[in-house]
C-alpha cells in the first residue's frame, strides 16, 4: 500500500463524513458551529477505524514485500564489500549479540564464537559443492556453519552430508534485524532513483479515480444539502484535478 495512497484514503473517508454528518446535523436544525463540530468529530472517527483497518491490512500483505525487498538490497549489499568489510561486518554484528563468547577472527571471511566457525560466503552465484568441499578442508575442532546468500542443492546435500551447518540469506537477514544491525545505507542502491519514484507518486494517473470518484459524490450531495455552492464548487475542483491528473500525469512507476 501506497504511502499517498493511505493518506488518500483517509483524506476522502474524512470528508465524506464529514459531509454527510454536517448535512444530517444541519437537517435537525443544529447551531452551525456545533454542527462543524460535531461533523469533524465523526470524520475523524471514522478516518480512524478505516486507518486501523488499512494498517492491518497493510501489515498482513505489505510487510513482508517490504522486507524481501530489504533482503535483496542487504544480500547485494554484502556481495559489494570486500572480504575484509564483510569479515569486520559480521564480526560486530557477534559482538551485540546478547549470549555469545567474543568473536575471534582467524582470517578474512572466517570468525570463531564460541563452539562454532563461521565461513562467510556472500557471492552473486549461489555457493556450490566445491565450496563446501573447501570449507571442509579448513582444521578446526569447531562446528563449522556456512554464512551465505543462496546455496546450490547439490552443495546443500553435502553440507548435510559433512555436518556443516548453513544460514541462506533469509536466515542471515533475520537475524541481522532482529540484533539491529542492518546498514544504514546500502551499496548499489540507487536512492535518486527513489526520490524520483516517489515525487511520480503524487502524480501518478491513478490517483485521478480517487478525485472523479470524490467528485461524483459529492456533486450529487449537491442536490440534498442547503450549501449547494459549496458542494458544487468543492466537487468542480477535485473533477478539474482528476482531469488534470489524468492527463498530465505520470503512468504508475514501478520499482
């Protein structure tokens, strides 16, 4: 769900509430100050139940887009550094974590905490069965676990095979948030690409249903209210925007 969309959304609950409430108040002879009133708290109530309502929706079926797309930024992330980043990366991240002996590094892309090893394998190509075979070769009393973006099946067989633990991306990700520890910026993320992507929001064509539709409305609770201008006119402008919109506006972008 869109972030203009949500405040869209919200924006037309209030106001249809609003309206109709203020045309029912004034109908049952309410003072006009108190009908105002009154009117803006019902819009605002009900703006709320719908707000709470979006956001579990929102929760339910946007949130883990949300995170995917996190992921795939992290995992390309961690591909761009250099050995030694990524080694110094992981390495603060086992220090927060609450529970662990010190981490110590053996070398670049290796790290003992504790009982376990850690291999970092964090590549574009998913890890295949002459890594592992690798990883095996290396000496250590420790358990060893494989740290890795995506692995191959035949490789992940093997690991099974040798009792060499592994942690795809979904895991490391998972783990990473959860010690709040995730970068604050990301190598290869294009963030002119989305400011641009959420200036075209505002003018997405889209957007000009949500206007026709608010027009429409209430245009025609021009004919059933004492304020006739001020419908009429408040209805001319949002259709005047829809068909601004509409035509001058941008196609929906996507990222």
């Amino acid at each position: 769900m869109k972030k203009l969309a949500f405040i869209s959304d919200l924006i037309f609950t209030f106001c249809v509430s609003f309206l109709f409430t203020l045309c029912f108040f004034r109908f049952l002879r309410v003072g006009l100050f108190l009908s105002l009133a009154l009117s803006a708290l019902c819009g605002a109530l009900t703006a709320c139940a719908v707000a709470a309502v979006l956001n579990a929706r929102r929760k339910k079926f946007f949130l883990k887009k949300s995170d995917a797309e996190t992921q795939e930024k992290l995992l390309v992330h961690l591909a761009l550094l250099s050995d030694e980043e990524l080694t110094d990366y992981f390495f603060r991240y086992f220090q927060t974590e609450e529970g662990n002996e010190p981490p110590t590094r053996r070398e670049n892309l290796q790290l003992s905490v504790g009982e376990n090893f850690f291999y970092l394998h964090f590549r574009f190509a998913p890890v295949a069965a002459d890594d592992v075979a690798d990883l095996f070769r290396i000496q250590t009393p420790q358990t060893k676990i494989l740290l890795c973006a995506a692995i191959e099946p035949q490789a992940k067989a093997l690991c099974e095979k040798l009792k060499i633990g592994v942690r795809t991306g979904e895991e490391v990700y998972a783990a990473l948030k959860k010690a709040d520890v995730l970068p604050q910026t990301y190598l290869g993320s294009d963030e002119k690409r989305r400011r641009k992507f959420k200036l075209k929001l505002w003018f997405a064509k889209t957007n000009a249903r949500r206007f026709l539709t608010s027009a429409a409305l209430i245009l025609f609770l021009s004919f059933l209210t004492p304020f006739f201008y001020y419908y009429l006119i408040f209805g001319t402008v949002l259709l005047l925007a829809a068909v601004f919109v509409r035509i001058f506006g941008y196609d929906a972008p996507t990222q």
